[in-house]
C-alpha cells in the first residue's frame, strides 16, 4: 500500500471526521439496512512489494463510499450529521478514501510497500461506510484484519545492524546434540536435532544481535561458521556443512532476503581489502564462469560435472593454503586470510578441485582476490561462486 494511506495517530482523526461529514452528507439515520459489506484482501495474495492491492466494498450502484484504513483496532465514534453517534471499530488513527459505487462493488487499489511492515506493525483493519443519497440510508460494513504477512511472499531487506534471529534446518543423517555459539561464548541454542528439522535461535548480546559470527557444532566438532554481522550476506539459501538457513532478520532490516535477490556490489569499491571469501560449490564446467574480472586475470579448466562430493584445496600463488576439505554439491566453505597468518587474502588465489579421493583433479580455477579486479557477490568461477564476504579492518 501507499503510505500516503496511513497516517499517524493524531492527525487523521480530523480529516477523517471532515470527509465522513462532508462528502457522505449523513442526515438523520434510518433504521431499514442495505446489503453492504467490505472484503479487505490482496488481488492475488501472496505478491511482492509494489503489486497492486486493494479493498472492496459490495453493496449497490449510487452508494457512496468511504473507505477506511486504520492500524489500531481499539473502537471510535464517527458523530452523523443531524443522528447519533455511530461506533465504527476504528481508533481515532484512521485515514479515508472516498468512491462512488457505479455497480454492485467498488475496489480503490493501491501499491504495496514493504516498509509499512514495520512502520505501523504486523496488521491493520478495513471498514467502510456507505451512504444511499436517494433513501437518506446509512451502513457500516464489517470490520476485516489483514496481516502483512500474509500480503507480502518477497518482503525483505539487506542485512543490516548484525543478525537478531535465524532459523535453521538440520540436513545431517542421524540426530544428534547441535550447539550455536556465538563469538562472545554464549550458547544461543543447544539441543538434539533430527534430520529435517527446523530450529530457531535469537541473539542475546545487549542490542539483541548475535555479534559478527555463530559457530556451528554438532557434537563436539565445529562443523562451520556463519558470519552475523551483515559483512557477508546471509539468508534464506546459505549453506554451511549440514546446515542450511531457511529464514532469519537483522536488527535494522527486518526479514533477511534469499540469497541472490540483491544486487550485485563490487566489494572493492571502499578500498577495504578482502579478509574472506565464502564460496559456495556448485558443480559447474567453465562455461558458468560469470564475473567482472579481464580474462587474462582468470584461467579455469575442467568439469566436475556436478560430482555430488569433491576434495577442495585453496591456496595463494606461492602455495599457502586457505582451505582444505571436503565439499557437497551447493555447500559452502570459506576462503580466509587468517589462515595463513595474514590480514587480508594475497593477489591471486588458486581453487584445485579433485575427487573425494583425491586421485583425479576434476578442475582448476585461478582469479584476483586483492582488488586489483572487480570482486562481486555471485560472481562465479567454474564450479566455486562467490556468495560472501568480510573486509580488512
């Protein structure tokens, strides 16, 4: 919806009162009802921010309108011109659009923002009321909730301000006792967890985040690591070992969006090095290849033809290595300067993808990671793409 529609409380009420007395011209009431009623709903719901909704009133041609949308369901009373006070379930925080009804229903559409999610909380009401100028009749419709939530498939927004809450799916083979650990030390979640399950943790430090990163136990082995500090993206879709997150928000953002439905930034443009890199195997020939670099700064050759679990090993030119571990189709693993005692990753970074077994190299990829090239999330690199990021304090 248009957030000319809302207002906040206060400062409808008056307007409201003016146009429900002027435009409706309500005389004394008369007690002979007309069909009239209000159905509040989505053209097609679920739909995506800027998708038109709507609310309908159905009654009969000539009625005129008044439409009425509020975000505070407590009662009020509209005073009718020359009658009674009329109770109409709206709070004085209203606000009006006006319509005539040429047939037997009249719809005022209007776009939708995500934003007003958060703005004016998870609900608002409809009512309506219409007046027959000919028979001098007055009707108040029923009053309809509709929650955001239920509008909206797609409302989301970058993350921003630290990660406050993710839910999580377990996709390992056998139960067993998972632990989140933030960086700080607390336990965020600690219990047994079933092949298929979902979980949900919140953050616990004093602004209600999780800090810049969660450790992943199952057992006692660290299986991996989530950074939560929105210097990497993070959502919907991100992979790590046997864990996948399936919905989460940030402290500023709200609802956390899938991963790849933000635009791509070249990570470079603020002058900050690369500290790590999260990158995610996809399985791909070099024909996927997709980024900004120039083609003598990237070499790849190869296929893995989608091997459903390959041995990958990451290292600088010189031969450092970054990582070295097994990797599933669609898991992601972490390219990270800290590994090799430095701050930042070095020019150039070589991905050697063998076979579990490591007696076949399957492919071979070499791109820039010192900024020298453009470094964008979902760049890809043969079978590895680039799906996060931290930068160099």
């Amino acid at each position: 919806m248009n957030r000319r529609l809302f207002s906040r409380p206060g400062r409808s009420s008056a307007i409201g009162l003016l146009v429900a007395s002027s435009a409706l011209g309500l005389m004394a009431l008369k007690s002979t009802p007309f069909p009239f009623s209000l159905a509040v709903t989505p053209h097609a719901a679920p739909f995506a921010s800027g998708e038109a909704g709507g609310l309908t009133a159905y009654g009969q041609p000539g009625l005129m309108v008044l439409f009425m949308i509020d975000t505070d369901p407590s009662d009020s009373v509209l005073p009718v011109k020359g009658g009674v006070p009329i109770n109409l379930g709206q709070s004085s925080d209203f606000t009006t659009i006006f319509g005539r009804m040429e047939s037997d229903s009249l719809t005022v559409t209007c776009s939708v923002d995500c934003s007003m999610a958060s703005l004016f909380g998870v609900s608002f009401w409809g009512q309506a009321v219409a007046y027959d100028p000919v028979t001098k009749e007055f009707q108040v419709s029923n009053r309809e909730e509709l929650r955001w939530e239920d509008l909206f498939n797609d409302c989301c927004a970058p993350c921003d301000g630290k990660v406050s809450e993710l839910t999580l799916r377990y996709n390992g083979d056998s139960a067993e006792n998972v632990h989140v650990i933030s960086k700080a030390g607390t336990t965020l979640f600690d219990d047994i967890v079933y092949p298929g399950d979902e979980f949900t943790f919140w953050g616990d430090d004093k602004k209600g985040t999780m800090g810049p990163e969660i450790q992943l136990f199952v057992a006692c082995d660290l299986v991996g690591k989530m950074h939560t500090s929105c210097s990497v993206p993070i959502g919907p879709g991100l992979v790590v070992g046997d864990f996948e997150v399936v919905s989460g928000e940030s402290r500023n953002g709200g609802t956390l969006c899938p991963l790849g439905t933000t635009p791509n930034e070249d990570l470079c443009e603020n002058g900050a090095q690369p500290a790590s890199l999260t990158m995610t195997y996809t399985g791909d020939g070099c024909d996927a290849s997709s980024h900004g670099q120039d083609e003598d700064s990237v070499s790849c050759w190869g296929d893995p033809e989608d091997e459903d679990e390959v041995h990958i090993v990451v290292k600088t030119k010189k031969g450092s290595v970054y990582f070295a571990g097994d990797v599933k189709l669609g898991e992601s693993f972490e390219i990270d300067a800290d590994e090799i005692g430095r701050s930042h990753l070095k020019s150039t970074t070589k991905v050697y993808v063998w076979n579990k077994q490591c007696t076949s190299l399957l492919q071979k990829v070499e791109f820039h990671t010192s900024c020298s090239q453009p470094l964008a999330v979902g760049d890809q690199y043969g079978s590895v793409r680039l799906d996060g990021f931290s930068l160099e304090e």
